[in-house]
C-alpha cells in the first residue's frame, strides 16, 4: 500500500513539476546554443538567460510548495477523510510524503546538474568523447577514503532536506490544530521550532567541531526523528477533520 500512496503522490505533484524541469532543460539548451553561435550578445539571449534563471528558481519553490500542499490537502484537507479511511497506517501516510519528498528534491538536483552540463559541454566546445576519457583517467586515481568524504556529503544534503521537509509537515499539522489563523499558527510553530533547534545547537555544537561529517548528520536525523514523532501523534491522536 506504501506504494501506491507514493505513486499517488508523485503523479500528484509531476503534473505540474515534471514539465517546468523539462522546459527548463530545453531552455539551457537553446541558450547553450546562442552562446555557441556567438549570439550571446544580443538581447534575446539576455532574456532568455533571465527567463532560465527564474524557471530554474521557480522550479525549486514551485516543488517545495506542492510538496507542502500535496501534504495538507491529502491528510488535513478534505482529501484527509478519503485518506483516512484507507486501510494505511498514519504512518505510512507520512512515509510516503516523505519519500515523495526526497525523490523530488533529487530529480530537481539531477535537473539542476543537466541544465548545467548542458552549458558547459556545448559552449565550452567539449566533446562528450572527450569528457569520457578524462572521467575514465580520472576516476580511478580517486582514494576510497575521497570517495567516502562525497558519500557523506551527499548523505547530509538528503539528511538535511529530509529534515527540513519533516519540519514543514509538523507546522502544518501543528497549524492544523487551531480552528482559527491556522496559516499564522504554522508560522509561529516553525519560528519557535528553528529557534529551539538553534539553541540546541550552539549548546551541543561544540562537542561535534573536531569529528567526522557523520557526527553532523546525526543532528538533523535526530531532529527529524522527534518532527515525525510529533507529526504522528498529531495526525494519530489529535487530528480533527470537521
């Protein structure tokens, strides 16, 4: 059933997103163009740089506000009744907008790093035969323990949106438990909350500033553990739908 909540979801929010990614990879494609055809002077192309700039930033904003309203709408909006009669878990309902999540934000660093390979092969004059055999020569001088410091940090940006992602959805459930203003309530529940997690780093902080970059990672896994937690027991035992 997890799957068919998370297919559900990323239908849902691929609707909107998926053809604001594709336009932005044609665009950086067109404009990877001009620039090769030394047009890059011209204000066509400066508009189109500008317009691709915007997409690429609307693109960013645009998924993370459908994530978060694909999350009220389907289990604090009237879609909640629906949901809430499946035969899901509340836990499952919020694993699946969790993995929503972070697939979305690794398709939008994946489009991202294509719009951006697209401007470097094309007007950069580099065949792509060639970018193959400097990567073939390249690759294999990396040290495993290289390899293990991009892993981590790699790890931590999930970890990171994940969390961030985690503390939108209790705000939104937080807001959700005032009849009135409840927008205001989720402005102030995420207020306090970033405020107490900075508190709670600068106290516990230092202790972390002379180990590994895993140390770090299990500070917004922790507080990603407890905004789940809360967000469950809300949903669970405290959510009101009329």
């Amino acid at each position: 059933m997890l799957g068919k909540l998370l297919k559900y979801d990323f239908r849902s929010v691929g609707r909107s997103m998926l053809p604001v990614y594709l336009a932005s990879v044609a665009l950086s494609t067109v404009c990877a163009m001009m620039a090769r055809l030394k047009l890059d002077g011209s204000k066509v192309f400066s508009a189109l740089l500008i317009l691709l700039v915007a997409l690429m930033t609307a693109s960013f904003m645009g998924t993370v506000v459908l994530l978060a309203k694909r999350f009220k709408d389907g289990l604090l909006g009237n879609e909640g009744y629906l949901s809430f009669a499946l035969p899901v878990s509340t836990s499952a309902h919020i694993a699946s907008k969790m993995l929503n999540a972070l697939i979305w934000a690794a398709l939008q660093t994946v489009v991202f790093g294509i719009c951006a390979a697209i401007m470097v092969i094309i007007t950069g004059d580099l065949p792509i035969k060639d970018i193959i055999e400097a990567a073939a020569r390249i690759l294999p001088t990396i040290q495993a323990d290289e390899w293990g410091m991009f892993a981590e940090a790699l790890l931590l940006f999930f970890v990171e949106i994940a969390a961030f992602a985690c503390l939108v959805y209790l705000c939104q459930a937080v807001g959700h438990l005032f009849p009135r203003r409840k927008g205001l309530w989720e402005v102030i529940a995420f207020v306090v909350i970033v405020i107490v997690r900075g508190n709670a780093l600068r106290l516990i902080g230092s202790p972390f500033s002379s180990v590994d970059i895993l140390g770090w990672i299990l500070l917004p896994t922790a507080f990603s553990a407890l905004y789940l937690l809360a967000t469950w027991f809300i949903l669970d035992r405290r959510l009101n739908l009329e």
